[in-house]
C-alpha cells in the first residue's frame, strides 16, 4: 500500500476540496484523484462520495479514516526518528504573532539555527486570528499564537507560557488618590480589538466602572494591532495600558511607566500549533521552541511570565 496515497486520503478528508489538496502536496488535481481512485481499488471500497456536488466520506471512508490516520502518524514518527536534529532539513514556514516579536523571538531564531542548522525558517508575522487559518491551509507549517481551543485531531497544540495582564501608565500620569476612577476616565489601552486579551481587558474594565457607580458606555477604550504603537503610546501618557508588564519591563524598571495596583483582567496563554502530517523537521523545532521558552521565561520571572509547557 502506498503511503502517500493514504496521506492523499487523510488530507482530503479534512480538507474537503481536491484543488487545495493539491496545492497542499504540488499536484495536480487529477493526480489527487487518481491517487484516491487508486486507493478504492486497492481497498475495495469507496472513501468518497464523488457524486455531489461537496465532496464528502462514505461510510467506508468514514470507518477507515482513523485507521488512515494512525498509518499517517506511524510513517511520520518512523521518520523522525530515523532523523537526529542536525540531520534535520529543509524549509519550514513560521508563523508567529506580535507577541512572540517582542518576546523570545530573537532566542529561539539563534537557537534553531544552532540547533537545526539544515533546517530554513522562513518567518512570516501575522494577527492570532489569521495563523490558525493559514497553518490548515497549509500556508505555514508551524505557528505560535495566542491560545485558544482546538478541537481539530489533525493538530497538535503545546502550550508555552503565560502573560499576566498588568494597568500601565506613565509615572505622574494617574493621582494617588482614587486611582481606579481616575485610570476609568482616561483613555484605555489595550490589543487588537477582537482578540482574547481585549475581550478580557474590556470586560474587566466595563465591572470595575459599573462597580464604581460609573456607565460602561463613557468608557474610551482603544484596540492596537500593533503593541509597538500600544507601548508608544502609553510612554507618551496618552493613556493607561491594560496589557502584558513584560512588554514594557525595562521601562517600568527605569521608572518611566508605573505598574497600577488594579484588578487584573486573566492572564493569557501562548501556544504552538502544527499539524500531525508537517513536515519531518516541525516536531523537532517545536522541542526547540519549548526549551527556549522554558530558559526565557526562568530569566524574566513569574511576574512578569510563567511557563507552562
């Protein structure tokens, strides 16, 4: 039986479409299908109803996807181990979030390429809400991003650590007397609109003023997709930042931002997402990924960031 046939099978099943299988594994749409139409005759059943109009399992198909996919997993991990991490290479396409940019990207560059010197990382910086898409699409081979659920048994996720949420502002900018309602009438900071940390941060922040006898709706509060432009502005006392403290570590410890003694919205998880079928060097770089985050994480403090791999 032919592997690559069954791989063809497993992906189409997920992926529902022979076009993007094909532009998944660089075929041809008809070599997808003859793939497939191989597989049938061999088997002596047919996986898919090719009939309709969208493409969908037979009962067969349905009853030996599993199967499939064990046969999938078992080819990957012999070659894995057939492979030691310097014998490891080829390209591989990362994905990661601003997050990741302003935290331990710069380490766990230097360490692949120390680690996984055959290995070529082809980096591409996207939002949260779009990694997760281009990783099943097969756009990226690898990403890390902010966690969320996944209930998709063709990816594996691996959680790496966490980043309490802290009120920033600049130093002089909030009195020290009632402090919580004085940070509610200024403009609030926080990350992209639409994400966990901002739906965390506004729900917080809509509590507390109801708490304080002041209305949710005369909040001003602002989503960045940049946390460069999020630190920029609260160093220039624009507004107060609800956000992660290790982003602005150096310039709390310099004084310049002053870390407020307020309700702190949930911590949110970083996490690392690849399918079981990528390629060979994935799982290795992801080991890699997980130690440089476990060193980072013990040299910034739990403060400011916990592992959790």
């Amino acid at each position: 039986m032919n592997t690559r046939f069954v791989e063809t099978f497993v992906l189409l099943a997920r992926v529902g479409s022979v076009r993007r299988v094909a532009e998944r594994l660089h075929a041809t749409p008809g070599a997808i299908s003859m793939r497939v139409r191989a597989l049938e005759g061999e088997l002596g059943v047919t996986l898919f109803d090719w009939d309709r109009k969208t493409l969908q399992l037979t009962a067969d198909g349905q009853r030996l996807l599993r199967h499939a996919e064990n046969l999938v997993d078992a080819t990957r991990a012999i070659e894995r181990i057939a492979k030691t991490p310097g014998e490891a290479g080829g390209r591989v396409k990362v994905g990661v979030n601003e997050t990741v940019v302003h935290t331990f990207l710069p380490e766990m560059m230097k360490s692949l390429a120390a680690t996984l010197p055959g290995v070529e990382i082809d980096l591409t910086v996207d939002l949260t809400v779009n990694l997760a898409d281009h990783l099943l699409r097969g756009d990226l081979d690898f990403v890390i991003r902010v966690a969320g659920d996944n209930d998709n048994p063709f990816v594996v996720t691996q959680n790496l650590l966490e980043l309490p949420v802290h009120w920033i502002a600049r130093k002089g900018s909030v009195p020290a007397r009632e402090t919580l309602r004085k940070v509610l009438d200024k403009q609030l900071l926080t990350q992209m609109r639409g994400s966990a940390p901002y739906t965390a941060a506004v729900g917080l922040a809509r509590e507390l003023a109801a708490q304080h006898g002041l209305s949710p709706n005369d909040l001003r509060i602002s989503g960045s997709p940049s946390l460069a432009a999020l630190v920029s502005l609260v160093r220039e006392g624009v507004g107060v930042a609800i956000m992660p403290g290790l982003l602005v570590k150096e310039h709390l410890e310099r004084g310049e931002l002053v870390d407020l003694a307020l309700p702190a919205p949930p911590p949110f998880r970083i996490a690392s997402w690849y399918q079981k079928t990528a390629p060979a060097a994935v799982p290795q770089l992801a080991d890699v990924v997980r130690r440089v985050c476990k060193s980072y994480c013990k040299r910034a403090g739990e403060r400011w960031v916990k592992h959790i791999g």
